[in-house]
C-alpha cells in the first residue's frame, strides 16, 4: 500500500531521515519506535506532505506523493495525528469532525446561500458521519458535548478526538503520533484495544509511533526502529526486542550518556 | 486547573497597597492633565449633558477619578478568576486616588498659571485655566477640584464596595442618564415622527442636553422599568428555549419578520439628519461585514480592505455617470451593480491570490500596500483618461427605482436602500459561517497547518474568503456612489481600512451582531472617517478615542463588546476552564467507561 524507497531529509546539516526504506501492506499495524529526537515524526510529517523530502520517494498505492500538498495527500486518504495534540479548539466537538470532511464533501458557497437540496443533504450527511466516528469513543464525545469546544476537553480525550478527526477523513492509512501519551495505563489499554478494533471495523491500515512498549507489543505486525534517522532494525515485537543494535541504542546510549556525565561532573 | 477545594475561601481583605495606591493616582493625575491638554474640555464644553450642572467637557475630566477609583480597591486572583474583597479600605483607596487625578489638575493650572508653553501645546490656554476654575478666581478652582476629586473618587470606592446588585443598578442609571443624553438629536427625531415632541421638549434643554427634571425621571426611569419587566424577559426566554426545536424556529422566524418590518418603517419616521447618519453608519456595517469573514472568519488580517470599496464605488461611477471621462455606458445602478459585484470578485481573486501565500505580519503589510496602490491608480494621471484622477468623477446619478431616485439628496431613501442590501449582507455571513466554507474558514483561523493536514485545501478557501469579502464591500462603494454623488481619490483613504478594522474587533470578531453593533457605536456616535456622528463635537478628538478604546479592548475586552462564544473562549481560556470546572462541564478524570 505504501512503499517508501531511499527517503532522506535534511534540516540545515541535520540529518532527520537517511536512506529510509519502509513499506505497509494493506491491513497491518506497523509501530515505528526509537529514541527521542530519531527523527520519528518527521517521517510522519514526510508522508503527509508537511516536509518535503530532500530525496527518495513516497509511493502511496501506487502513485507518487512526492510534490503533493498536505491536503491532497489527504484526499488521497492518509490521515495524521499530531503528537502535541492540535485541535481547532475554538470549534464545537462536532465541528473539528465535520470541518475534517471537507475533501470528502463539495457543496460550495452557491449551495449554502441558496440552501439548496444537495446543500442540506450533504450538511447532515456530514454531520452523521462526524456523529458516527465520535460514538466509536463511546459516550465521552457524543450528547451534550457535541457542541462543546474542544478546549474543555481532558487530555486524554484531546487525544481521542484527534483521533476522530483523523477518522472522519475517510482515510484508508492511518498515521498516529503517540496515540496514547500522557494517559494512565488503564486508558492507555482501552485505547490499544480500539486500535485494533480501527484495523478489524474501520478497515485502516495504521503505523503508529510508541513509545509505550506494551501498546507496541500488543497492537503491532511488525516494528520499525529508527535511531538519528536510519532504520536500525525491523521485524516483530520480539525480534526488534532482543536486537542488539536496539538494545544498544536505547540502553547503550544511556551507558555512554552516563559515563560522559561522570567525566564531565568532578 | 489545579483547584483544591470546591468552597469559597474566605477572603482577608489586605491593608492599603501604597504601590498600587500610588500607581492609580499617577495614572489619575496623568490622564487627567493629558485629556485637559488634549484640548477636550474646552473642545467638548459646548455640548450640554444635564444643563446647567455637567457638559460633556467636564465630563471628560471627571470620569477619570471615578472610573480610577472603582478599579483602584483591592482584587484577588483566586484560581484563575480576579474577585473584588471589599473592605472598608477601599473607600479610603478611592478618596486617595480621586485626590491624585485632582491633584495631577493643580498642579496643571498652577503651571498654566504662570508659565506659558502654548506654542508647542496649543491647548495651554487661559480658557483651559477659566474651565478649570470653573470662571472663579484658580485658587478657589484648586480647592474646589480637591474636594470633587476625593468625593468622586469616595464615590468610586463605594462603587467597589457596595453590594454588586447596588453597583449595577448605579451604574445603569448613570449610563441611561449619560445615554438619553448622547442620542438626544436620535431620540428627539424619532419622537418628533410619532408626533410626541411634548416628551422631548420636557426632558431636553432648549440647546441641548437634559434637563435637570429629565435626567430626574431618566434615572427614575431606569430603576423602575427593569423592575416592572425585568422577570418577565427572563422567563419568556426560557420558555421559547425550552420549547421544541420547531416551533421555537418559528418563533425566531416571527421575531425576525416582526423585527425587519420595524426596521423597515424607521426610516419614515426618521427626520433627515438621523437617517443620514443611519445610512452611514448601514455603510460600515456592509464593510464591517466584509471584512469580519476575512478577518474574523478566515483571520486573515487584511490591512487594505479599502481598496475593495474603492473599486466597487469607482466601477458604479465610471458605469453610470454621464461625467465619467473613459468609458462611459451610463448603466442603470442595478445592472451597473451586477458587473460591479463580478468585478470586484475578480479584483479580489487579483490581490488575493500573491497575497494569502504569505502569513501573518506579513501578509498585514502586503495588504496594506494593495490598498494604498489602488488608491494612488485611481488618483494618477496615468489612469485619468478613465478615473479622472484629483478631479474623481461627479455627477453619478443615483438608483432609479421607477416612482422614485435613491440619491444622497433624500437620505432617507438611501437608508433604506442600506437597509436592503445589509440584509442581504448578514444573511449571506450567516449561511456560510454554517457551512462547510465557513467551517474551514474557522478551522484555518485556529491552525492553518492542521487545517491543511485535515484537507481543506488552504489556498482556495483563503481566496474564497477574499472574494466573499470584497463583493461586501461592492456592495458599499456602489450604495456610496449613489449617495454622495461624486467620488474622489480621498474618499478611499487607508485611514477607512484601519476604522473598518476597528469596528470589526471593538464589536467582536467574528461575530455578526457584535459587527453590527461595533458600527452602530462607532461610526453612529462618534462618526466615521469623514461623517459626523451623534456626538459631532468629537469630530477632533475622534481618532484619539478609538485609538484608546482599540488599546482599552485589547487589554481588557479582547473579544469585543458583543463577544463570539468561540473567540471569548479562546481569549479568557483560562477562567473559562475554570467556569466549566466549577460548573461540572469539563472532564478532570476518565472514569466513565466506553458504552
Ligand atoms: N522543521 C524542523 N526544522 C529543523 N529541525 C527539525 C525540524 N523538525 C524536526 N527537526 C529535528 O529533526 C530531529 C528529529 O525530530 P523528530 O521530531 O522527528 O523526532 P522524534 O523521533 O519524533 O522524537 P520524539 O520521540 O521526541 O517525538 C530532531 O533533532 C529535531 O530537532
Ligand atoms: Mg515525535
């Protein structure tokens, strides 16, 4: 579905990204970990047409994504979460939903003065749908919140309404940036359960970016870890687990973080 | 949000804060020096409030005591909300701050007094010192300014500490008194219609300003009606909001014909000069409500807007007036309207399009740029082959609507005229704020990035917004043509751009009525750019008190007079959070499971 062929980026002499190599096939969860700083997001921002690549290519069910702008590769139906939850958050619940239609709609000024029938039909068209993908979070963004801003929210369900919003897109890929951070583990299980059931009920295909490594082990095919923007190793959550590079890059770096302290302290 | 405990703390109302103390009564005695030099006293002297006690000159030194004072007592902030502690205290607070602003006038006429700095100052006259000794000896005037200063200033301690439902009922009455008194030319034209000059002539002074018996009756008035009515508006309004979703729909309908049918006979009733200052002010809402879609909406800050009404009152020209020195078909003002609209769109899509690639400040700066180079294409004499340049063009005809001609000469048919098309204009707002067009307008204006990543396609939604916008605005510029008959380069001057925009924020972005009520204020009290308003003799200080009530607003109100729900949230996020908190509304936990 989504194949991703010697993908580089560079920000001033910062290599974000180098040589990246990655494909999803229809239907798999696949989690892409790796350190702070390993260049994680900015591959989500790549595949969404935020950043644009200094080489490689992005081909997305077989056709280039490379020089689209971020709306037209969401028509073409990835969408994104944003690790540090951005929400319209002076709009209603309801219309962060609605507004994230809007490649999947057409009426246009025409039709919303002269409130034609294809007009309103549309109009509660969207509103349904945007009612439906609240509901699959249960009660918490349905009823009376409806009409509520996104700013009364709690964090968690921030992150469950980006979540929503990304739905309502209709996408068939689904990108998600730290679904679960800053939620306890209670909430954190419900939301892993959720995710698959975004494979097996909405049909998405998703990657996701973790660092919860029960959410990765419980939700993923297959894992992808990136340290200073190179893909260190791939395969399944246990594979990747016992990895040397892995371990070294996570725990290793730690070590020699540590002794560099001691040098540095007196 | 980290409250601790839902109770009301009790407050320890704090000893006198010298610093704070201090601060007021500078600020007091600083604005009050600078509003004397400013000139408005003895500017503003000739326009009575309560004849013969207050004119509005003296009013505009003595609010600053009073107003100082109230704000002077002492506040806590307590989780987010400021709350007033009322003590005793305050009173004393206020008498000192009222003595400050008093003082800062003292020392005013004692320097007035013996030195002369008039060239530079052209307000440091020996009329400012007879005003400020009331036309008695300047020691006698300085003693009586010390005495009103503190009482004033006792008066606005009091304001702060007396019971709130005392402090609003005062602050009705002075603010019906104070209003009765602004709209006199308003309401004593309007009541002349109903033939009821008996009750203006009672309250009014011959030569402007309330009598002392009607400002009696004023501020009787005040107190009583709301007791009469008072409930009753309550509880209507609850009983239509819980009537079911039909019918109140109906009832909002009926409201709304009822409404516009009044609005629709007002004119007639209206004497010349009223509606001529209503059709002005119909003007800037037209514009106001432009430019709330692209700046409100869409929060693109387009600094030029002018340039919009500029070539929709041009196009009008050049197509209907026999004088237009190019071309000139001389259409009849409706046809001329349709390619006006079309042509405008199109010069909107023109600016637009290099415009909205650009953000921010720097898209501020661009737009204002457009506006001032259609203004100078206009008056240059590359183009005077088509637009006449200095000399404009003259003689523009005017709509003929059959049995009669709308022209600047009957305002009254131009009111109407405004009339029309601002509905036009408020139901076109309204349509598509509901719509998925004005859903990404909004979502733009909270995150553009995000909107984008969400599929909105960002440019052409911009542009959409600059069109919307400038067919508004050729909607003005071609009832103006109408109206004055003639137009001139300097009729479309940046200066409109920038009052447009203050409307827009003083009323509330993003926010109809709040529009229509930022233009109703600004342009019907204090007067547009280059129309008076009610208070004519503001004229010169006009700039002065928008620019100030712009700042005030920023400070204080930022979400405008009538505030959008949305914008309010966005700006007082966090004693809203707090509101909700208190209230329940807002989630702290998850305990609640998926159903
Ligand atoms: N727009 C940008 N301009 C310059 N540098 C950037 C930009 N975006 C990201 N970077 C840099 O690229 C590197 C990778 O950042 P990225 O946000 O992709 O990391 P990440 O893996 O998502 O980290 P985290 O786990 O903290 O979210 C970082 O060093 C970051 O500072
Ligand atoms: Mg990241």
């Amino acid at each position: 579905m989504l194949q991703i062929s010697d993908l580089s980026v560079t920000f001033g002499g910062l290599h974000a990204l180098r040589n990246l190599d990655f494909q999803v096939t229809e239907g798999e969860i696949v989690s892409v970990i790796g350190p702070n700083g390993a260049g994680k997001t900015t591959f989500f921002n790549m595949i969404s047409g935020m950043v644009t690549p200094t080489s490689g290519d992005i081909v997305f069910e077989g056709e280039s994504l490379l020089g689209l702008d971020p709306s037209q590769v969401t028509e073409r139906g990835i969408a994104r979460t944003f690790q540090n939850v951005r929400l319209f958050a002076n709009m209603t619940i309801l219309e962060n939903v609605m507004v994230a239609q809007h490649c999947r709609t057409d009426q246009k000024v025409f039709g919303a003065l002269f409130q034609t029938n294809a007009f309103k039909s549309e109009e509660n068209a969207i509103r349904e749908y945007g009612e439906e993908v609240l509901s699959f979070f249960g009660t918490r963004l349905t009823g009376y919140r409806l009409e509520q801003p996104a700013s009364v929210l709690s964090y968690a369900n921030r992150r469950r309404l980006e979540i929503a919003r990304a739905m309502a897109t209709r996408p068939r890929l689904l990108l998600l940036d730290e679904p679960v951070a800053g939620m306890n583990p209670r909430e954190s299980a419900e939301l892993t359960a959720l995710i698959g059931r975004l494979r097996s009920e909405w049909g998405f295909t998703i990657v996701i970016i973790e660092h919860d490594m029960s959410v990765v082990r419980d939700v993923s095919d297959r894992v992808v870890v990136l340290d200073h923007g190179e893909s260190i190793a791939h395969g399944s959550y246990e594979q990747v687990a016992n990895d040397p590079n892995v371990i070294e890059a996570y725990l290793g770096r730690q070590v020699q973080d540590e002794q560099a302290e001691e040098e540095t302290s007196p | 949000m980290t409250a601790t405990s839902n109770g009301t703390p009790t407050l320890e109302a704090p000893g006198l804060d010298w610093r704070r103390q201090i601060r007021f009564s500078l600020i007091g005695a600083l604005s009050s020096a600078f509003i004397a030099l400013a000139g408005m006293p003895v500017g503003l002297d000739r326009r009575n409030i309560i004849q013969p006690l207050l004119s509005m000159g003296y009013l505009s030194l003595l609010w600053v005591p009073f107003v100082l004072a109230s704000l002077a007592g002492s506040q806590v902030v307590l989780e987010g909300m400021t709350e007033r502690v009322r003590s005793s205290k305050d009173l004393v607070a206020g008498a000192l701050v009222g003595l400050g602003s008093a003082l800062g006038l003292v020392a005013l006429m004692i320097l007035v007094k013996n030195f002369n700095i008039r060239d530079p100052l052209v307000n440091w006259s020996p009329q400012l010192l007879d005003l400020l000794s009331f036309n008695r000896s300047a020691g006698l005037g300085m003693v009586f300014w010390i005495v009103l200063g503190t009482t004033l200033g006792l008066m606005g301690g009091a304001m702060h500490v007396v019971p709130t439902a005392v402090r609003s009922k005062t602050l009705t009455v002075l603010l019906s008194v104070l209003a009765v008194s602004v709209l006199e030319t308003f309401i004593t034209d309007l009541l002349k219609g109903f033939q009821l000059e008996i009750f203006t002539d009672f309250i009014y002074y011959k030569r402007g300003g309330l009598e002392i018996v009607g400002a009696l009756l004023v501020a009787a008035l005040a107190i009583v009606i709301p007791l009469l009515v008072g409930d009753r508006i309550t509880v209507v309004r609850t009983r239509v909001r819980e009537m079911p979703a039909d019918e109140r729909s109906r009832v909002n309908l009926i409201l709304l014909l009822v409404g516009s049918a009044l609005l629709l006979v007002l004119p007639f009733f209206l004497g010349k000069i009223t509606n001529e200052l209503l059709a002005n002010v119909g003007l800037f809402v037209l514009l106001a409500l432009g430019l709330n879609i692209v700046v409100g909406l869409a929060g693109i800050l387009d600094l030029g807007y002018v340039a919009f009404f500029a070539v929709g009152g041009y196009t009008t020209a050049v197509l209907t007036s026999p004088n237009s020195p190019g071309f000139s078909p001389q259409l009849p003002w409706p046809v001329a309207l349709i390619v006006v609209v079309v042509l405008t769109g199109l010069v909107g899509l023109f600016i637009g399009a290099p415009v909205i690639r650009m953000r921010g400040d720097y898209l501020a700066i661009v737009t204002l740029g457009f506006g001032e180079i259609i203004r100078l294409l206009f008056l240059s004499d590359w183009l005077s082959g088509w637009f006449g340049g200095a000399q404009g063009i003259t003689n523009i005809p005017g709509v003929d609507v059959g049995f009669a001609t709308v022209n600047g000469i009957d305002p009254r048919s131009i009111f109407l005229l405004v009339l029309v098309f601002s509905a036009i204009a408020i139901y076109i707002s309204w349509r598509l704020e509901h719509s998925r067009i004005g859903r990404a307008w909004m979502a733009i204006r909270e995150d553009e990035d995000v909107a984008e990543a969400m599929g909105v396609n960002t440019t052409n939604t911009k542009l959409m917004a600059f069109v919307v916008g400038a067919v508004l605005a050729s909607f003005s510029g071609a009832i103006f043509s109408a109206k004055v008959g003639s137009i001139f380069p300097t009729s479309f001057l940046m200066l409109i751009s920038i009052i447009i925009l203050v409307v827009v924020i003083v009323g509330g972005m993003g926010n109809i009525v709040g529009v229509i009520v930022g233009a109703l204020v600004l342009i019907g009290i204090l007067g547009g750019p280059k129309q008076p308003g009610l208070l004519q003799e503001f004229s010169e200080f006009k700039l002065l008190i928008y620019g100030a009530l712009l700042v005030w607003m920023m400070l204080k109100r930022p979400e405008g007079l009538v505030p959008n729900v949305r914008r309010s949230r966005e700006l007082h996020q966090e004693e809203f959070l707090q509101d909700a908190w208190l209230k329940g509304e807002i989630d702290t936990d998850d305990e609640e499971n998926p159903s």
